[in-house]
C-alpha cells in the first residue's frame, strides 16, 4: 500500500547521489557554476518601473487559471526591482519548506555545530510517508547514509525520510523558524517533521511514539480514518498557520542563498548547486522556459497545494527569484503546474526585456 496523497509528486531519476570524488569538473559544469555565481546585487526595495503594474496585471490574469488562490513572488536580484501577487498572504509550503530547512542546517555546519560528513543511521522508525525513496528502497535496518547525502536526497528528490533526519540535526522546526526569524523574514514558519505535517493533512491523529514507529502502523491509522474526518482536515490545513511562507519572504530567502547572506560562500555554493540538480518540477517554472534556461528550484505538492520556488538565469547572466504557491485547488495537477508554468514564462519574459532598466 502506498500513501494515498504524497507530499510531492515527484519521481527520481536513479538511486541515491553519488559520492563526490576529487576530479576536474567537465566543462558543462564549469558554465552552470559560472552562471550561478552572484555579481553584485542591489538591495531590495529599489523604485519600482511601470512595466512591473503590467507583469502585475499579467500575474493577476493567470492566477484563477490555478483553481485556488495563488501567491507569486518575482524579485531581479540584481536590481532589486519586484512584483508580488498576494505577496504577504500566509500559503502552505509542503516541500519547499525543504529550503529553510537546509539554509538552517548549513547555518550550524558555518557555525561548527555540525558536519556534513557525519553518518546517519536509517532505521525502519525513520522511514516516513510521502515522496522518496528511501523507505521504498531500504525496508531492512543497515543503512546509514552521510548528511550531505541526506541533504541532497531532501532537495534533489523531496525524498522526506531523509527531510526529518536533516530537520533533526538543523534542530528542529523551532530552530528553523528562529533563523528565520533573525534574517529578517518572519513570514517564514517550520513546524512540524514531514511525518506530522502530513498526519494531519490526511486527519491521523494519533501516531505511534516516535521510537516505535512503522509505516505499517501508520498505513493502519490511515485507513481507520472516514472520509468526511479526511475532508475536514483537508479544509483545515489549508488555512493552518503552520509551515506556510509568504511569497515576499520566501525570494528573500533565496537571495540571501544566491547572495551569500547568512551563509558561508561554501554553504550557499552547495546549497545553490543541489537546487541547480533538482529532479522534481519539469512542468512548473521551468515548464514554459527556453531548454536552454538554467534554473534552480525546489517544489512543493499536497493535496490541494502545489508550489515551485527557484531562481532563473536571465539571458545577460543577472537572475530573478520566483516563488509560486497555489493553495486550496481543486484543479488537477497537470493544471495548476500549467499556471506555475505561464506564471513564470510571464516573469522571465518581462525581465528579459528588461533586466537593466
């Protein structure tokens, strides 16, 4: 038995990443390091031009075609030039949370607290519901996995055994929502494991202790669950407070990673490289761009909640932030990714065009 509604869709390509060993970088690699390094960037909050009314209205036009409501977040990093569309409006993150999550953990790796080298063991009470591959993979005891590799597996596959062990050694959700919150975006929130956070998407209230764990006990409450208990906390869910960002913080947060901000420039060089190797969200930001376009991003998919956030390169090697959330949709997936998808093809046309002005 599967889980009925995954935290995100996404499927992998392979198995889990490969050791890193010391050798030349091809030359592919080269350019996309080289395309992802900041320049200079200005300050947020430069004067706004009267094309971004336009974008604005553009944005505005695509977001009924998601079927909820739709928060956008575009922000040239160079410029500091932006548009919002319910910018300060409170969205779930599902799996995009993943990304404060590693801004944290990489905070206390800058600060010596932790390694990334260290091993971790996997046990069967680690092995959680949703997207991933690991408790599909591993069933028996014996695997341990290093946190870089955890780390990877979080961002490149949304793989959410993996999430709660990394959520763990960056110190929990309180910890997570504190580092936000001293980097000035207290529209960010982290509060529960993957594992909570969709036990109570899917009205499981009461879940085994954490040592006693199985995905067996827990497909159990699952079942037990009626279908108008599942509705109702459905409907809840997508007004909790809990592990939701606003758009305008959510490009902050991203320019801090692609601006060094918060983070050693080793940090936030893997961390912007990982979201560069992002296997999940073919058909959202990246859905309607040129092939040609580099773009790093994480998304995000629970029930009616689907979101993508990244950063695309512009043609003149300066790059814009995007964060896209649609909650409470009753759309299919393949048409809210549509509107992700023509949302940013919007944002990336504009700036284009426009990327010096």
């Amino acid at each position: 038995m599967t889980h009925p509604i995954p935290a995100d869709t996404a499927s992998m390509r392979g198995t889990a990443p490969r050791r890193r060993t010391a050798r030349r970088p091809s030359a592919v690699a080269c350019l996309a390091a080289a395309l992802l390094v900041p320049a200079v960037f200005a300050a947020p909050g430069t004067a706004q031009d009267p094309g971004l009314e336009r974008l604005r209205q553009e944005l505005e036009r695509i977001a009924p075609h998601s079927g909820g409501t739709m928060g956008i977040g575009a922000l040239h990093l160079e410029s500091g030039r932006s548009v919002f569309l319910n910018g300060d409006g409170a969205f779930p993150m599902a799996s995009t949370y993943k990304v404060p999550i590693a801004y944290q953990l990489l905070r206390r790796v800058d600060r010596e607290e932790i390694r990334l080298d260290t091993m971790l063991a996997i046990e069967e009470r680690h092995h959680h519901p949703g997207s991933g591959t690991l408790s599909n993979l591993f069933i028996q005891p014996g695997v341990s996995l290093s946190l870089r590799n955890l780390t990877e597996l979080m961002l490149l596959i949304s793989d959410n055994t993996a999430t709660d062990r990394v959520l763990e050694m960056a110190g929990g959700g309180r910890s997570v929502t504190a580092a936000m919150r001293e980097a000035g975006l207290a529209g960010i929130r982290v509060d529960r494991p993957t594992l909570g956070l969709i036990a109570d998407f899917v009205g499981v209230t009461d879940l085994p202790p954490a040592d006693r764990f199985t995905l067996d006990a827990y497909r159990e409450r699952v079942a037990a669950v009626s279908a108008a208990e599942r509705e109702a906390a459905a409907t809840r869910f997508a007004t909790d407070p809990r592990d939701t960002a606003t758009p305008r913080d959510m490009v902050a947060l991203l320019r801090k990673i692609w601006t060094d901000d918060g983070l050693s420039a080793e940090s936030a060089a893997l961390l912007r490289d990982i979201m560069l190797r992002c296997q999940t969200g073919a058909g959202r930001i990246r859905g309607m761009l040129p092939p040609h376009v580099v773009v790093a991003n994480k998304t995000g998919t629970i029930g009616g909640t689907l979101n993508d956030v990244g950063v695309i390169q512009l043609p003149d090697g300066s790059h814009v932030a995007v964060a896209v959330f649609i909650k409470a949709s009753l759309a299919p997936n393949e048409v809210r990714e549509r509107a992700v998808a023509h949302s940013a093809r919007a944002v990336y046309d504009y700036f284009a065009l426009h990327s010096r002005d």
